[in-house]
C-alpha cells in the first residue's frame, strides 16, 4: 500500500521514524526525531515477536495489520532496529526456511526483551493514560 | 548496564566480520523485497509494477544498509580500519618513500631516546650523593616561578627546625672574580655553610665551606678552586669577590 494511498481518509497516517543515530556517522534529522515518542518502533518490534519467531517482512506486515493502517513504517527501518535489539539482547536471530523455502532470518524474543517488553508497555499504557487525562480536562 | 557492555562488544567485533555481515545484511533486505513484490503481484499489479512498488514502500536500499552498519559496528572503529589499510597499501605501492620515511622515523625515535637516556641520567634522575632520596628542596611557592627564602627567615628555619637533621641553603648568582690575571666572570652557586657537610660530599682538595665560614668577609685561602679549564688548578692568589652580598 503506498502513502498516498494509507492518507486518503483524511487525517495523516503517524510516521514511526528510526531514532537511533547511536555511535553512528550520521546525526539524527533533528526535524524527524520528535514526530513519535522514541522506542515506539521498540515497542511494536517487541509486540510483534511475542506470540513466536518471525522475520522481518513479518513483523512489518504484522504491526501494519494490527494498526489498521494508522501506523506508517518505512519497512527499511525496520531492520536497523531488528539488529540494534539484538545487539542488546532483547530479541536472537537465526537463519531458517521461510514458508516459500527461501533462507531467511528468524527473529525471536529473548528472556530479556519479554521483560522490556513488559516494562515498555507499561511505561506506554501509563504514558498514554495520562495524556488522556490531560486532555479529558477542561 | 550489561546491555550497554554486550552492544559495544559485539559492534566493535562486527568491525571484523564485515564480509560475512554484508552478505546476510543483502540477503535478508531482498528476502523481504521479494516477498513485498510477490505480495504486490498478488495484489494485481503487473510484475514491473511490483518491483517497483516494493522498492518504493522499502526505501532506499543503500540508506537502510548503511544504517544497518552504523548500529552493527563501530563506524569509527571501522574508518581506522579502512584508513589504516589504505596506509598500508599505499606504502606497500611506493617502497621507495617506504624506506626514507621508515630510516627516517627510525632514527629520529633512536636520536630521541638517546637524548633522553641522557637528560634522564643527568638531570632528572635523582642527585648523586649519598642518601639523595632525604634530600627536600622548600621553596616560598613551588613550581617554575617560585621564589626562595630570604636570609634571615632562611636562619631562622636552620636554627628552629626540628624536623630536618640539616639546612642548608644555595642560590645560583653571576659573580665577578678579579684576579691577578685579570677579571673573570663565573656562574657560580651561592651555599650556607651547611651545604657540603649535609650532602656529604668531600673535595679533591682543600676543604668545603663549613658553618664557621657563614661570616662577612673572606675565608681562609688555598681552599678555592677554578673550573674554568677542564683541570682542577688553586688559585694562587686569594681573589677579590664583588657582586656579591
């Protein structure tokens, strides 16, 4: 689905950027960085993986079903933070047979980042909840 | 924490397995383009389409490959290294200049270390009389710029010190000796009577100064040497200072 086509319902689909410039040659688009709250791309990578392994087009067309189109990923992207989570740690890879028998590389959720995960989400829901009250004020 | 320590490791090994990393980096980027354009083809689109349209929702495949580098590995650490075997080839292509620069380093590092040796023997290594590593050095206000005792505060340490089994005291002055060859101008050092004894060095000949000498006036002769030619002589005659107070 292109961008275009994810916008046509009127309100502008959230973009969920790459923040991580971490040791790296680039400096951050400082104009980009501040669109979703950092670690958001964390989040949903982590989500995604839960239930079982899967590789990167997975996760990308996972997390674009499960935000029914309101979430943008720049599927690239993806893969940058699949890497950088598992030089933390959270998530292991490994190479197997995808389901059309092509050799890819399977993400899994690790003791770690199922504990991330839980803390992140908590930190999200909490997050989430008092911005809802902020604005359920008057 | 141990996050953090296993990222930074693991980059900077990735540093060393580049080839392998880039082969599994291109391979799994075009696993997941090829799926996208199966998924586009199943869409509908024709097949030039789809290839087109996975691009297009993927991004630029360079960029998201050097972003992949740069969270896989040191890019610093991978810069040195590239940079370093450019050196390396570069030199390895002009043997010539290889040689010259190589001779050259060589012996400028052996000029210095040499040098070195020296100045360490000579005046940085600690002074050579006996029991040197008892020697303390006061000054006013120690460092490049500090300024030494004034004389009677100087006596007044020497007689009330209890800590210290000897003072002694020395300043370095330019002095005029008028002899009967003529008018000699020497760097000399000018020393408290404590100065020999408490270093505890003896002279070729003569005697030292001692405490009895800390007086206005001229000691007894024949003790007073010149180390103006590179053999000792005495003075024949007792020489006038000036300069001097």
């Amino acid at each position: 689905m292109l961008p275009e086509e994810l916008s046509s319902e009127g309100d502008a689909p959230h973009k969920v950027y790459f923040p991580y410039s971490f040791m790296g040659r680039k400096a951050l688009d400082k104009s980009r960085s501040g669109d979703l709250i950092p670690g958001t791309l964390d989040l949903l990578i982590l989500k995604a993986l839960e239930s079982g392994p899967l590789h990167g087009y997975a996760v990308a067309e996972w997390i674009h079903g499960r935000s029914h189109d309101v979430l943008q990923i720049d599927e690239g992207a993806l893969y940058p933070a699949l890497h950088r989570l598992e030089l933390r740690g959270l998530l292991s890879a490994e190479w197997g047979a995808s389901e059309n028998n092509r050799r890819a590389k399977f993400y899994r959720l690790t003791g770690p980042g199922r504990k991330h995960l839980l803390s992140e989400r908590e930190r999200w829901t909490r997050l989430a909840a008092a911005v809802g009250f902020v604005l359920a004020g008057t | 924490m141990w996050q953090s320590m296993r990222e930074f490791i693991l980059r900077a090994a990735g540093v060393f397995r580049k080839r392998r990393r880039e082969r599994e980096l291109a391979e799994e980027l075009e696993f997941h383009l090829a799926l996208k354009e199966t998924s586009c083809r199943q869409n509908g689109l024709p097949p030039s389409d789809a290839s087109y349209q996975a691009r297009r929702n993927f991004g630029g495949l360079e960029r998201w490959k050097e972003w992949c580098r740069d969270v896989s590995t040191i890019p610093v650490l991978e810069d040195l290294q590239r940079d370093l075997w450019l050196a390396f080839r570069t030199l390895r292509k002009s043997p010539t200049f290889t040689c010259i620069a190589v001779a050259t380093l060589t012996a400028a590092i052996g000029a210095n270390t040499t040098i070195f040796s020296l100045l360490n023997a000579v005046l940085l290594k600690s002074v050579n009389v006996p029991r040197a590593d008892r020697l303390i050095l006061l000054r006013v206000q120690p460092g490049d710029y500090g300024y030494g005792f004034n004389y009677p505060w100087f006596r007044r340490i020497e007689q009330d010190s209890s800590s210290l089994m000897q003072v002694f005291g020395f300043i370095r002055r330019h002095l005029r000796l008028t002899t009967l060859s003529g008018i000699e101008d020497v760097s000399a050092q000018l020393v408290s009577g404590g100065y020999f004894p408490a270093l505890q060095v003896a002279p070729e000949m003569g005697r030292y100064i001692v405490a009895r000498d800390d007086r206005p006036g001229i000691p007894d002769g024949g003790w007073l040497l010149s180390a103006q030619d590179s053999g000792v002589r005495t003075l024949p005659q007792t020489p006038k200072y000036s300069g001097a107070s």
